[in-house]
C-alpha cells in the first residue's frame, strides 16, 4: 500500500469531502471513451463560443461558496434545503447517466436500461446527501478560492481538435489549515461546459468510486442489491477505509 497515499487520504477525509461537494463536488465520472469520444467530436464547433472551461469552473464554484457563506447557519439547520439548492444549481450541468455507467464500469455492460437509471438516481441522491452533509459539518472549517489556472489556447485547441478527450483545469482550495490542489476533468457536452471527473491532492474520485462499486458487486454478488443500496455501502466503506488507513499508517 502507498502510506503516503494512505495517510493524505485519512487525515484529509473530511475536507476532501466537503470540498469535493463544494467545487462542483458532484463528481461526473469518466465514462466510457466512445462515449466521450462521440460527445467531443458532435460540439467541436460549438466549443469557441462558449466561455473557457476556468471561467465556468470559477464562476458556479464561486456561486457554490457564497452560497454557502451566506446562508450556512440556515443550511444547517435544515440540511435538506441546502441539498434542494445544490441540486438545482447543479444537476443542469451534470451527465448524470454518465456518470452512472462510469461508477458501474463493466457491470454497466450486464446491467439493464432500467438498472442504470435506477443507479443514476441512486447515485445523485447519494451524493447529494453524504457530501452536502459533510461539508456541513465543517463547522471550524473556512474553504475559499485560492487560484484557478487559466487554461491555454493550445490546450482548448488540442481538445478542439480531437486530440483530448478532456481539458485539465486546475484549482487550489484554501481552507483553515491546509491548501488543497483540486484538478477537474472537462468535457464540453449539451452546448456547455461539464465536468468529467475530479482529483483532490492526488486522489482520483473517479476512480475512488468505480473501485468502491466493483469490491461491492464482489462483495454482496448481486448488481441489483448494490444499485438499491449504494448510500449505505458508500458510507459503509468510507468508514471501513478509514479505519483500514489508520491501522495501516501506525
């Protein structure tokens, strides 16, 4: 095991879940790459028109945090209103069915339509509530923008061109005692910037989630019993990783 690795993850966990939800935390996933491939070359042309993939992380980023800023002492109080909210700003920009066929991976091949869009809900409802309660208790804890990178026309070029299938923007996220390096994975998709996938200080949540999903089908031995239960089998795990971790890390 990476120690290292290992230890980041343990001692960053409850921030690293806060922020994940915080900057676009509802993570879309990489699916599968015909898929992205296809999306890419159908909104080449539509992609000079459109903001810089930066700006648009910025920008619902900032939205996000003011957001919370503001009314926090309410969210925490009703916690629902505050996953309402983040579900309306949020789920317009976000490839839900992808993201459930890349958590699912190979399964999403063995699983029927309706299997996939029950994941797909599942698997919103699912965020929704175990990052936006996360970040919630992070009553100590102050998150602001540090830096947002400012993606080169070569980069938006390549991509244009086929020669990406995604555009790195990268941002560092400050919070009360530590800055951390956030990378999001951007596809252009629909006329609009979206994400794709996130990595926080190394740790790909992409594929944090798509290991998370296979060990469960492994586990449990019916894919339909892991899309009925994913909430509980993703907090679950966390729990049992964190444990793992320290064990490990002593």
């Amino acid at each position: 095991m990476n120690h290292k690795g290992s230890d980041n993850m343990s001692s960053l966990r409850p921030v690293i879940w806060g922020a994940t939800f915080l900057a676009l935390g509802i993570v879309s996933l990489p699916s599968a790459v015909a898929e992205e491939t296809t999306n890419s070359a159908k909104s080449t042309q539509a992609v000079a028109k459109m903001p810089s993939p930066s700006e648009e992380v910025e920008k619902i980023t900032r939205n996000l945090l003011d957001d919370f800023i503001k009314n926090k002492s309410r969210y925490q109080k009703a916690p629902a209103e505050f996953i309402n909210e983040v579900d309306q700003k949020l789920s317009p920009v976000i490839a839900f069915e992808s993201i459930a066929r890349g958590v699912m991976g190979k399964y999403a091949h063995r699983a029927t339509p309706e299997q996939i869009l029950a994941f797909e809900r599942n698997f919103k409802s699912s965020l929704l509530n175990f990052y936006g309660k996360a970040l919630l208790k992070l009553d100590n804890t102050k998150i602001s923008i540090e830096q947002v990178d400012t993606v080169s026309e070569t980069v938006i070029n390549d991509y244009k061109a086929g020669r990406s299938r995604q555009i790195p923007v990268n941002m560092k996220v400050k919070t009360s005692d530590r800055t951390l390096t956030i990378s999001y994975s951007m596809i252009f998709d629909d006329g609009q910037w979206k994400l794709r996938n996130v990595i926080i200080d190394g740790i790909n949540i992409g594929i944090q989630f798509r290991q998370q999903f296979s060990e469960a089908v492994d586990k449990h031995g019916k894919l339909q019993y892991v899309i009925d239960n994913w909430l509980d089998i993703m907090s679950a795990d966390n729990e049992q990783l964190k444990e793992k971790v320290g064990k490990s890390s002593s």
